[in-house]
C-alpha cells in the first residue's frame, strides 16, 4: 500500500512544549538550573487526599522515576536532595502568558494556539524565512530566547502538520538531547511506524490499544498498512483517523479552530475527605450552584439544563459497585441561585443512599441569552425582582472586592469548601506569583 501526499497540506508545525513546566519555573524562581535540579511540586495534602505530585524535574523522573499526576507522597523517596514545594498556579499561568508572548515575535495571534498550560502549536508556513534558513534553525532561536529570558528549557516538534509535530515531540524530540524531533511526509516510515508502542501515539489509549488488538493490529506499521474500509467499519470515524494518524495526515487548520455546538457551564470539585453528613453534603452542592449560577448571570446566560454528577468514595465504590450518579433536569430557562439551588437538592435527594461522597459536579446546558426577566404570575413580581435584584448586587461586590467579601454563613460550617475553592487555581493553591 502506498499513499500520495502531494494533495495533503505542505506547512511548517511547531509544538512546544515547556519541558517539566511546573518544576522548572520554580527551579528557574530560585536561581537553579531546571535540568539538574532534583525538585518536586506537591499539591496540599488536605485537597488531595494525601498528596499529588504535580510535577518533577528530568533529574527526579531520571533518579527517582516519579510520575506527575500518578506518583503520591507516600512514593516520595527520604533524600536530601530533592527539594519539595507547593504549587502556585497564578504563577505558572503568568509564565505561560509571557512564553506565548515570545512566540508571537514570531507568528501571527492566528497562526498560534496554546495547547494547554504547558504546549503550544505555531504554524510558521508564512513566517519561518523571515528568522533562519531552515525550520530547525528557527526552533533553536526561539528556545534560546525563552531560556536567556525566562530560564525555561522548551522541547520542539515539528512536521509538516499539526499530528506530525504533535508525534515528533512526544516521540523524538523529548529524547533526543537537542529537544528537538522532525517527522515529514517522506519520513513517515522510519518514523511514526517505528513507534516503539502502540500507546506512545497521541489519541491511542489502552482501550483503543486493545480494540485495535483484537483485530491484530499491535504496531503503527500494521495499522498503517490495514483497509480504511475495514479500519472504519470496525471503528467508525475514530477507524478512519487512526489510519490518516499512521500515514502521518492532518487536515486541520488552527485559523479555523472548533466551536462546539452547544456550550455548558459549570464547576466541580473533589472535597478534601469523605462527606457523609448530609448536611455537609448539600452545603457544598449549593456553594457549586450558587457558583455556576454566578458564572451564568457574568455570561448574561440562562440555563435551561441543569445536571449533577455526585461521585463516592472508594470504599463506598467497593461497597456498592457504582462509582457516583449523574442526573439532569430540563428547567425553564434560569440563572437563579434560589431555583437552581433548589433543583440540585431535589436531585441528590432523590438518588442518595447515604453512600460516602468524594465529588460534586455541577453543569448547566441548553444556555440562551439572558434577555429579561420572566415573571412567575404565581408568585408576588415585586419579591422576584428584588430577589433578582439582590443577586447581581452580590455579583458585583464579589467582583469589586473578591469573592470572600460576602459570604452565607453556612460556609463557615465544618463541611464547607467555598472560601477555601476561591483561593485555588485549578484546583490547587494559586500562591503569590513572586512570593
């Protein structure tokens, strides 16, 4: 089997990725060298039971072999050497800004898409000859501005398409010691089919790994060399994008960047311990749909879906054999905190069986404009428009002077999690970003 490129887009891809990001700002924070110095970030341990290594520097990972996001306190070895720091989200989001900031010295804001705290994608098709003679040449110039600026080490791949300098980082470039990786068209064999493990390919899984084993596809060269047709008929759409992964194609363009059909609006958390009064329980629903409620009110949005997903401990999981539930309602459109407040409790109540819980989501969706207030002729309008009233003005002197400034008392009980969520970024400690 062949394929013939030449109708497939021709560009020139970076993604970079700032390498150990977490654990390098910090290193770079206190004069050290990212890349020798043994330095771990754990979150706190009362917000993840225990501990979560967030991140570790290449010197950890190498010595050690700890994992971030896997690895827990309890793995951490007793050494003098490594040196352990909590989290500082508002720092790390600042540095992301001012990398991403380098990186329009180079392109235009459409041709850049920040891939996620830590990757970005470049499409420098237009602009690369205007910084060096080769696409490799620009890789290095930009990684040695980031590092003379910021102290920041950065890994580069790059390809003729999103997916190939998507495969060249996560596959070569993070192990080759010029941090840079390049797959091309007339590379894709000695390349994205020599992929050691079928899982070591973005967007293949264990259980994509196993579905694609049971019809004895085991490697990137086999998966490259199997019928489309038989491919999607198996698999559907996910068949026919595994097959253009393994030849290497990729047809997305960043300047048109997805929209989702239809947007949501919500908020979860993972409490700090088991909840099993059911008191405390529904203090923390409502703090999340008062929250979400705020959120819509800001986008000038009501929800017309309203949906709770309620996860259980482990040990309740083992007992019952369910990990949580889910549950939605269809609403009359709303953004207020009383009735959302209201279907949220009537939900848990419905489907709790005083089962231990360990995490509260709350979404919102089939959103539409908040064009006015629609009146309930059951109820006094004069009392609807003051309690609507007294909730933008809660709004705004949250806004104006932080969400703790005004608070109900009930989240000054034991189970309540609001004024310690509104000092997390992401779920953990924002931290003073020059503390």
């Amino acid at each position: 089997m062949d394929y013939d490129f030449k109708n497939e887009p021709h560009g020139v891809y970076f993604l970079i990725d700032n390498k150990s990001f977490y654990a390098s700002v910090e290193a770079s924070m206190r004069g050290k060298n990212p890349l020798n110095t043994c330095l771990v970030v754990m979150s706190e341990q009362e917000n993840t039971n225990g501990g979560l290594i967030l991140a570790t520097s290449p010197e950890v990972k190498r010595r050690f072999h700890l994992k971030a996001n896997v690895s827990r306190q309890r793995d951490l070895p007793i050494d003098d050497d490594i040196l352990v720091v909590p989290p500082r989200m508002n720092l790390y989001i600042e540095r992301n800004l001012e990398i991403n900031n380098i990186f329009r010295r180079f392109v235009a804001d459409e041709d850049l898409l920040p891939y996620s705290i830590d990757e970005s994608i470049l499409d420098l098709t237009h602009s690369w000859r205007l910084f060096g003679n080769s696409p490799r040449e620009v890789a290095e110039k930009i990684m040695d501005i980031v590092h003379e600026e910021l102290g920041l080490y950065l890994t580069i791949g790059i390809g003729d398409n999103p997916v190939q300098s998507k495969l060249a980082l996560d596959n070569f470039a993070k192990k080759d010691p010029s941090r840079i990786g390049e797959i091309h068209y007339q590379t894709v064999p000695e390349t994205i089919w020599k992929i050691p493990e079928i899982t070591d390919v973005w967007g293949i899984g264990s259980r994509t790994a196993k579905h694609l084993s049971r019809i004895h596809i085991h490697n990137m060269d086999e998966l490259a060399h199997t019928d489309p047709f038989v491919l999607t008929a198996e698999m559907g759409l996910m068949g026919a994008q595994l097959f253009a992964t393994a030849w290497g194609v990729d047809r997305s363009n960043l300047r048109k960047q997805h929209k989702p059909k239809e947007a949501s609006l919500g908020n979860s958390q993972v409490l700090p311990r088991d909840y099993r009064n059911q008191v405390e329980i529904e203090t923390v629903i409502k703090e999340i749909g008062e929250q979400v409620a705020s959120r819509l009110r800001h986008h000038h949005r009501k929800a017309g879906v309203i949906s709770l997903g309620i996860g259980f401990s482990y040990a309740s999981s083992q007992d019952t054999g369910r990990s949580g539930f889910h549950k939605s309602r269809t609403v009359e459109p709303t953004d207020s905190d009383k009735e959302i407040v209201e279907y949220l409790i009537s939900m848990f109540e419905e489907l709790w069986q005083h089962e231990t819980i360990r995490n509260i989501a709350v979404y919102t969706g089939r959103l539409s404009a908040n064009t006015g207030q629609q009146l309930d002729i059951f109820k006094d309008p004069e009392e609807q428009i003051k309690e609507q009233k007294s909730e933008y003005i809660l709004d705004d002197i949250r806004k104006r002077f932080g969400f703790t400034s005004l608070i109900y008392a009930r989240s000054l009980t034991a189970g309540g999690t609001a004024i310690n969520r509104a000092n997390l970024v992401g779920g953990h400690n924002g931290g003073n970003a020059y503390e």
